[in-house]
C-alpha cells in the first residue's frame, strides 16, 4: 500500500509504515456548538533532505523565519499549511496541518511530529474574532425616500426596511395637524440587512464554496426572508435637529495656558484647560465661555473639532524638537478620561520662540450630562524622550484670537447619504452570527468531495441511501450497547437574547423567559443536567399599532433609538385591513398613501390565511395582539422546535434509542468515500454513522465505530392553531361568558369569547383575546387584545390594545392605553411633578372646564426623566411649567406632548 503526503503542495518523503490514525465525526449530533471536523492524531515525519527543505532549518533555535505568509520561503508555524494525506491514491483526509513540536534525536536525527485537520475545521477557524461589519463586501446603497419604498416591493434588495413602532410617527408634520391618521417619513424606516446575503458573504470571505438549498432559499416564507436589523447607532435625526445643537466658539483676546506634563492625574488636566471665551453658536446652551467646558445635552455620537494657535517660548539653552501634545478631556461625575490627543513637532533650533498650529479630531459617543474641555498635556523632548514641560517652558503656552473650537452631533449617516451596508451591521462576530444561525435551525455542516461545505438543517442533511456494512463487522470484538446513549441531560433551554423595549422587559419579568423561550424535558431519571441552546439574537413580542402588527423598539425620547440586541425576524408586505398609512416626501406635506405595510415579525406572516412559520422556540405564555378582523390569533405549530429540532432529539431521548459502539474492518476506500448522510445497515437494524474514531491506513487493525440505532420519529405536520379562550383552564366544561369557571379541569375550550384569564374567577371577561392576571377585572363587549396584570380594572366597550401592567383601579377609555409599572395619573387639577414617580411618567388630564398647570421638576438630579401628557379633550388649556413656575409649553388640543429633562434644559418632542 502506497502512502503520499502532501504539505503546502510538497510531496513528503514518508515511509510505507507511516502511522497516521484518523478520526472522522459527524458535525456533533448532539451539540452543534461543537465545531468537529476529520483530524489525526500526531504524525511523526522523519527528518530527510526533501523533508528538511520543506520545513526549512526550524531544527536549528538560531535560525529566523523570514516570511509572515506560508511556505515563501520558510515554512511557518504561526500559519496553516494545506495537506492531504492519501492511500493507494484515495483521499484519507484534505485540509490544513500545524506542526506541533520538532524533536532531535541522538546522532542529530530530526523528527517533526505534526497533526492533520479537515478542512471544516479550517472554515470556523477563518471566522475567529472576525466582526460581520468586516466582510469585504463593499456593496452600497442609499438612505432616502425613493429606495426604501422600493424595497418594500423588493424582496430580492439585500437591506429592507420593515415598520417597527420607533417612537417617530406621527400625525404632525411641519406645525401642521394631518389628522388621526398613522404618518411616517425616512426617520421612521432604518436598515435591516437580509440574513441570506450575510451568511452568503461570511462563508465566500472564508474562502469555501457552498451546496445549500436551505440556505439558497427562494424569498418565500422561510429563510429568504429571514432579515437582522442594522445599527441604528449610525443614523440620525434630520438635519435640523443636528444644526441645533452645534456649538462653536472661539478666543477673542490672547492668553497663555499650562502644559502639566506627563504622569499627572487626568483630573489635572481638565482643571488647566484651554478656554474659548466667546460663544460664536450655542443654540442648546452646552458650552460655558467662563470655564472652557461643554456639557453634552444629547447622547449621541458626536464631532468634536479644536485648534490652538499661537507661539510657545522655551529656554534658550534647548534648542532641540519638542513634541507638544493637547488633548480632549472627559469628566463623568469623578471620572476623568483622555479622550484623544494629537501633537506637533516643534524645532526650537533657531530660538527660544516658536509659532505652532495644533488641531483635534475626535469622533465619539458622548452621553448627555458628559463634561469636555481640551487641555495642553506635555512637551516632550523627542531625542530623550524626556517631559519638558516644566523645565523649558515653565508650564505656559500663549493661544492667540485665530483659536476656535467646533462640536456637532454626528448624524454618521444622514438622509440622502450612500452608505456601505457592512458598516451598518450590528457589533457581532463572524463565528456568533454563523453558529446563531446554526443553533437556530439545527444546521449540519460537512465537506463534500468536491470541498464545497453542505449546510442543511439535520432532518434534510440525512438521506435514506442504505449501506450495508455487516460484512464488516469484528465479531471477535464486544458489541456495546448503550440504552439512550446520547442523552446526556434532563432538560434542554432554548432562548433569544431580551431586548431593551418594554414589550420585551415586561415579558421576562411576568414569565422569567426571554420571549421566544422553549424549554424540553426528558423522561429519564438518571440524568440531571440542563443544556442550554442560547442564541446571540433578540426576538421581540409584538402588539398593535395604529391597526397593525408590529414590533416596538427601544427610544430614548428624546433624540435616538437605542441599539440594545441584533434583533431577527420575518419580512413580507402585508394588507393594511382598513390602517391605511402615509409615507411623507423629507421635509414636506407631500405624502404616499399606502393600503399595505412593511411588516416585520416572529411570524412569517400575520393575516387571516395563517402564518406557516414561526422563530419561536414554542407557542409562547401569551401575545399582546391577535390575527387582524378576526376573533381569535391564528398562530402555525412550525416553530423553530418542531421544524428544526424535535425529530433529533425525540430520536435521541426515546426510551428505545441505543447507541452502538462496535468494531468494523474499514478499508482506505471506505474512509475516502464514507458519508455520515446515508443509513448503515448492520445486523438486521439501521443506524445513522457517529464517529469512526482512530483508523489505521496500515490495515493492522479494526476500527472503532460508534452508531446510532434508528428510531424514526415522524415530522410535526404543518398546521395554524386559533387560539380562542383558556383551554383546558375552566371547568371540565368551560366557562360561563362572564366567570370563565373555576376548576383547572382539562375540559373544552372556555366560552369566554375568546378571552384568557386566570388566578381568580371575580373578572369578568366580555372583550376578545384578552389575558387577565389578577381579580376584580372587567373588560366589556366589542373590544379585544386586552392584557391586565393588576386588580379592580375596568375597559370600557369596543376598545382594543389596552396593556396595564402592575396598575389597579383604573377607568380605560381609549384605545391603546399602556400603562406599566404604575407611572400612570389622571389628574383634575394641577400637579407637580417631583421627579420620584419613575420615568416615563404618563399624566392624563381629561374633559375638564378650567386650565391645570403642570410643573417639572428641577433638573439638578433629574437629567433623563420622561414626562408624557396626555390631553384627551379640549374645552380646556394645559400649561407646562419649569420648576421655578415660569411658562415653557402651552397645549391647548386634544393630543399628547413629551417632555424630556437633560442636566442644563427641557426639551419637548
């Protein structure tokens, strides 16, 4: 038998005994989170005149690689070196080598012992620490009306921008009141980025091709349409809003400042600050002229830009290069940070008094309430590296009238920019993303004999091609049998990231789970342990808004979104039913109207004709929104569970699963062309092929192999269940329509119109899909999707999308009343706000005959506080009042204004 071994494309010198022991494994049956590929165990190599040309004089601890890459010339051991080992011409393993150790043997005998890994292996190592914003791709596209409404009718467009309630519609535009009618712009559509593209450009990056008809999937329902929300980090709100919180300003008489010098306290920088005294712009009143220092009013990536210009005296006695270094100081609360620096070289050959020109650049993201000032640091004598600071300048350098300073939001990527979709991507890792999504839909990843990567979900990755392989069988050797061999824990937790937003908060508090959870128990009572399947993805709850279902995404309320989780979802358009909505031209009253939305979602769709899949694990504890014009929320049983995962582990955690471990005479042919895809028949029973652990080309013994015994689990067949009352938690009959009954029998659904409740019988449940935790409660009929955690409610007829979360005792009205965590007052006179009631505070003033004042609180130690007023009708005229009682707002229509309070201002959105 002949063995060749091949390294970087050099043939080895290798002789016929070569001991080369071969591992191959599926892509880990049962965690795949386990990046498993075909490897050797070490391989000595003996020292020859070809061998030793390969690898060079590494042999020798004097000798220096000359070369960062591979084999040009030297052969590198920080770098893989592509290898193939062979038998009689058949492939026994493709892929990459790492030379372990080099051993010198007496008489000067060399013998390099290396290990050989497949090149599955080489795939995930190409994505380690790599981020996805660092694909290579450099494909653009643009920020602007006419683009993202193309994309809605474009499901092919890599970047889509679905409707998420952002906090940024509205039925005002431009002073003007449209009417109670849903308006968005640009501002309310950010990128989302398709997750089909992505993966496409990882897996080109590293250099593989690929065969996936999971993955190429055509735009139906499933993957193709599965899409990543982008940062929105990176974008702004209009230019207007950026103009009026520039700041500029500049000196208008000279002055001289220190230099503290190196290896000082932070603090003491920022104590002997430049100052620019005169404000040239400040509309947001952020800088002080007196003191130099600029206090952030919104949080958001900024620009900050100075220069200093002047003349800087030394001791005449140096007449060598100084470097003069400025910085940009930040202080939050006692923390004082360099935030960057930038230096000149001055030549003080030619005398003591030098003229110098010193700019700063820094672009980064700056909090509200965070303090600037920009400070001379050190001179620093470039010869000696010595600080002379105080020795050649005495601690002052002159800024004359040209100096000037300039801050302004950084809108990163403003209407009507081009952008790089790469660098709109969420902060997540080439090897997290991939592996996200293959925990997502349980995914096998292999190498075909071509070398293009399979990747399929398990139940497609196995085929029914039979091998029959009892011939082979060692029956000189044990036949092991181990019942549930593979089940390795009692219980198995799948879960998504939680998101930032309140829909998303509010459902781990009251369930525990991060939305999208699913959590599967197996009967056996001799394992103990949890296996968790964690995503690096958010899945967000979804409610209805202005008649459509959407997700809620996190806003500060005042000047941005906050980028929290990469949340992943389903994109499709979907009908308005009747919610029709406007698309308004940037800065003008001219609109689209539309009849069907961008709708994004857990759902691959949210009509009437029922969704087919479904990102969650499992049907979740309850949902704050039900199918549009029906009675009842129509949701698919093809979760991610039962699509993806349940036959895999219902195989390995049934009382009847076996694995086998036995021994198999296996030839160098069997280990070229083996394929963990196809069934292995052996003794009158199927098996799926785990690992062949430790074969041996020399043929000298037999191979240990480990199996699977087939136990077929049918797949979950496809179908929409209509969720309409609390099954199986009235009575054995059901309920009545007005208490539900109250046994916990497992009787046919309850008769509550569709309505869910539980804990105590005393509410009483009129309106459709409506989830009650607690007593007392009454919602009336025509109304729907109502969810109530608290006691003594009430929700008056034909309303919809009422959440009251930790509220009791109130009267509802109105419909898409959200009230959470008890920030929630109706008042009939005035009121002042003490900045204690938690933020977002809600105050609703109702059909009153006499005006109400509303004082603020200070805003010393009440920066960030929220404040919403709702004004429900009009006879009346609302006055908002800064602390001290004077006038700020006047709200004299029925509508609804925010007030956000920063360290120096209010601002009202």
């Amino acid at each position: 038998m002949r063995n060749e071994l091949f390294i970087g494309g050099f043939s080895v010198d290798t002789i016929e005994t070569l001991d080369i022991s071969i591992t191959k494994s599926v892509y880990s049956i049962v965690d795949p989170s386990k990046r498993q590929s075909d490897y050797s165990k070490t391989v000595a190599i003996a020292g020859s005149k070809n061998n030793d040309n390969i690898f060079k004089s590494l042999f020798d601890v004097n000798f220096s690689i000359r070369n960062t890459d591979q084999l040009n010339p030297d052969f590198n051991p920080s770098i893989k070196a592509s290898c193939i080992y062979l038998q009689d011409s058949n492939v026994q393993i493709d892929g990459y080598c790492q030379l372990n150790e080099i051993v010198i043997l007496e008489n000067n005998k060399v013998i390099y012992n290396i290990t050989i890994y497949g090149k599955s292996r080489d795939f995930f190592a190409k994505l380690t620490n790599k981020n996805i914003n660092e694909i290579s791709s450099t494909e653009d596209t643009t920020w602007d009306d006419a683009t993202i409404q193309a994309t809605w009718s474009d499901i092919t467009s890599i970047v889509q921008y679905p409707m998420l309630d952002k906090g940024l519609s509205f039925d005002w535009r431009n002073g003007s009141y449209q009417g109670a009618i849903h308006g968005t712009d640009f501002n309310c559509f950010k990128p989302w980025v398709k997750v089909q593209w992505l993966l496409q450009q990882i897996i080109l990056d590293a250099g593989f091709e690929y065969q996936s008809s999971f993955i190429d999937d055509a735009p139906v329902d499933n993957f193709g349409r599965l899409i990543l929300e982008g940062d929105v980090k990176q974008f702004q709100l209009e230019q207007s809003a950026i103009t009026g919180t520039n700041i500029g300003a500049n000196r208008t008489s000279n002055a001289a400042f220190s230099v503290s010098g190196r290896g000082v306290a932070n603090s003491t920088y920022y104590n002997n600050n430049i100052i620019y005294n005169n404000e040239i712009l400040d509309v947001a009143n952020q800088y002080n002229p007196t003191t130099g220092t600029v206090t952030i009013g919104n949080s958001s990536y900024w620009n900050v830009f100075n220069t200093v210009v002047g003349t800087i005296t030394g001791n005449p006695a140096f007449t060598g290069v100084g470097a003069l270094t400025m910085g940009l100081i930040k202080k939050v609360g006692s923390v004082y940070t360099i935030v960057k620096t930038n230096s000149i070289m001055i030549n003080f050959a030619t005398g003591p008094s030098q003229p110098y020109l010193l700019n700063l650049l820094a672009s980064t993201y700056l909090n509200s309430g965070d303090e600037l000032r920009w400070a001379f640091i050190s001179l620093i004598d470039i010869a000696t590296n010595t600080d002379l600071s105080t020795t050649v300048i005495t601690n002052v350098v002159s800024v004359s009238t040209n100096t000037q300073a300039y801050l302004t939001l950084n809108g990163q990527i403003t209407y009507g920019d081009d952008y790089e979709i790469r660098n709109v991507l969420p902060d997540i890792t080439q090897t997290n993303f991939f592996m996200g999504i293959v925990k997502m839909f349980n995914l096998y990843v292999d190498v075909l004999p071509n070398g293009k990567l399979i990747i399929e979900p398990r139940d497609s990755y196995f085929l029914d091609d039979t091998i029959d392989w009892t011939y082979k069988l060692d029956v000189s050797k044990d036949f092991k049998i181990k019942p549930q061999g593979l089940l390795e824990n009692k219980k198995i937790f799948c879960q998504y990231l939680t998101n930032g937003d309140d829909f998303s908060k509010v459902y781990e508090i009251s369930t525990g789970f991060a939305f999208g959870y699913k959590t599967k128990i197996f009967d056996n009572e001799f394992v103990k342990d949890t296996k968790k399947i964690e995503l690096p993805f958010a899945l967000v709850p979804m409610n209805l808004n202005y008649g459509k279902v959407m997700m809620s995404t996190r806003y500060d309320g005042g000047s941005k979104e906050q980028a929290d989780k990469p949340i992943i979802a389903f994109i499709r358009d979907q009908p308005t039913n009747g919610n029709d909505w406007r698309y308004y031209a940037v800065g003008s009253l001219s609109y689209t109207s539309y009849s069907t939305y961008p709708y994004a979602g857990h759902l691959s769709k949210v009509t009437a004709d029922n969704s087919t899949y479904d990102l969650c694990f499992d049907r979740q504890a309850y949902y704050q929104w039900q199918t549009p014009l029906q009675t009842y929320l129509a949701l698919p049983n093809q979760t991610l569970w039962n699509s993806y995962h349940y036959r895999q582990w219902e195989e390995i955690g049934d009382k009847d699963s076996k694995l086998v471990e036995a021994y198999f005479n296996l030839n160098n042919y069997d280990i070229t062309s083996v394929s963990f895809r196809n069934i292995y028949w052996v003794k009158n029973a199927a098996y799926r092929l785990l690992e062949i652990s430790d074969y041996n080309p020399n043929g000298n013994t037999t191979t240990l192999v480990k199996l699977l015994k087939l136990n077929f689990a049918n797949p979950i067949t496809a179908t929409t269940n209509n969720t309409e009352g609390g099954g199986g938690q009235g009575g054995t009959t059901g309920g009545t329509i007005d208490t539900g009954g109250s046994g916990n029998g497992t009787g046919a659904i309850s008769e509550v119109l569709g309505g869910i409740f539980k804990y105590n019988a005393n509410n009483t449940v009129r309106s459709n899909g409506s989830l009650i935790l607690g007593g007392n409660n009454q919602t009336e009929n025509g109304g729907h999707t109502h969810i109530i955690a608290g006691s003594g409610n009430y929700i008056s007829d034909n309303l919809y999308g009422v959440v009251l979360i930790g509220a009791n005792n109130k009267v509802i009205e109105g419909n898409n009343v959200n009230i959470i965590t008890q920030n929630y007052l109706d008042i009939t006179a005035n009121y002042v706000v003490k900045g204690n009631e938690g933020s977002p505070f809600h105050l609703v003033v109702g059909n009153l005959t006499g005006n109400i004042d509303i004082n603020l609180p200070a805003l010393t130690d009440n920066a960030g506080f929220i404040i919403h007023v709702h004004k429900t009708a009009a006879p009346h005229t609302i006055h908002i009042k800064d602390s001290v009682g004077a006038t700020i707002d006047t709200i004299n229509t029925a509508e609804t204004k925010n007030y956000l309070l920063t360290n120096t201002h209010i601002i009202q959105y």
